[in-house]
C-alpha cells in the first residue's frame, strides 16, 4: 500500500494487522504508515472483557481508531471499539480499492521497467494527487486527462492498457419480478392485461 504520510491523524480511521496479542493489548503494524500501533484492552471492545485474546487474534486484520500518537516513540494508541461496523466496512472497501490500484500500477511499473517506488514518483503520487486514489485514477482517467498531466508517453500507453485490461464498466440491470396471482374468477385475464400493459410502458425492454 502507498504510505500515507510520517504519522496518521487523531480520530482517523486505519488498517492495521496484528502482530502480537497479550492479556491486556494487542500489537499491531499499521499497513498505510511505517509505524507500531497498541489497543489496550480498555479500546479492544464495546464490553467488559478480562483478556484481549478473547476477540483480537494475531494475524487479524482490524480497523481501528487513532486515539493518540507517541511521535518521539513512533507509537500509535489505537481503538476498536470506538469504530462502528458501518465504517469498518467502508474503510476496509477503501482499502481493497487502492489495493488494487496500487497493483495496476506495479503492472504498469513493469512494462516500462522500472520498480513500483519508482512508479510513484513518476507519475503514482501525481495520480493519486489528481484522482484522488489510484484506483479512481484507474478508473477515470483517458489518454487526454494524461496528457495534460504532462505524463509522458510510454507511461500512458501503459497505464492505459493495464485499465483496458482490468478495468470493466459495470452494468446495472433492473428486473422485474411479478407474482402472476389473482383471487378473481378471469385472474388469467387481467394478467395477461397487466403484462401486455406492462411491455407497452417498457417498450418490451
């Protein structure tokens, strides 16, 4: 994952992967920053609990809260229970969409031959900058949009073929579901009048 920056921000939401778990804290490594992190066992959940190892694994990937940052220790406090499971949900699709990305743009890396560190500083952080995430630049961006980002040629011809490649429009059908019932004595009728009515409105689509 593209790092984010030297330290997180207070009440910012973050992955993390556990590394270690004791009876009173977890230990983790923060995937979007070079940094450490720690969820005391009064942040691990919403309930009172008498050992960590009861609802936080080693190798768990959690989302977690920034409660507060030791700079000069390079220590994040982190908490679990303070994220509701709407947002746990939305940072975690956040998080695979820019993992996704960021895989594009190493095979974007690759066909002009250079590594993915390099990637981002030619043209990953310039996405990320324009588009928002990698993964919106993927999706979003055509030869015009990179040109006027002065990215040069090879790079575009790249980039873009890794989105012809994986990048696929999705189509929203709408369906229809009827219940062909009807209590009357000439049911089969009025259906067959409620169909007929129903494919002249839609034009048969």
């Amino acid at each position: 994952m593209p790092l984010k920056g030297e330290f997180p921000e207070e009440g910012e939401l973050i992955v993390c992967k556990v590394i270690e778990v004791t009876q009173f804290a977890a230990w983790c490594e923060l995937l979007e920053y070079k940094l450490k992190g720690i969820i005391p066992i009064s942040e691990a959940a919403g309930k009172w609990i008498f050992d960590v190892r009861e609802v936080i694994k080693e190798g768990q990937v959690v989302v977690a809260r920034v409660m507060r940052i030791e700079k000069e220790n390079k220590l994040v406090h982190l908490s679990l229970r303070r994220v509701s499971q709407a947002e746990m949900k939305e940072k975690m699709n956040e998080f695979r969409r820019e993992q996704r990305g960021e895989k594009l743009l190493e095979l974007a890396c690759n066909k002009v031959g250079v590594s993915l560190e390099e990637g981002y500083r030619q043209v990953g952080f310039l996405l990320i900058k324009k588009f928002g995430s990698l993964f919106d630049a993927f999706c979003n961006m055509d030869r015009e949009k990179l040109e006027r980002l002065q990215i040069d040629k090879n790079w575009i011809d790249a980039l873009l073929e890794m989105k012809e490649k994986s990048i696929k429009e999705k189509e929203t059908v709408l369906k229809y579901e009827l219940e062909d019932k009807s209590l009357e004595t000439n049911g089969v009728e009025l259906i067959k009048e409620f169909l007929l009515d129903i494919e002249e409105k839609t034009k048969g689509k």
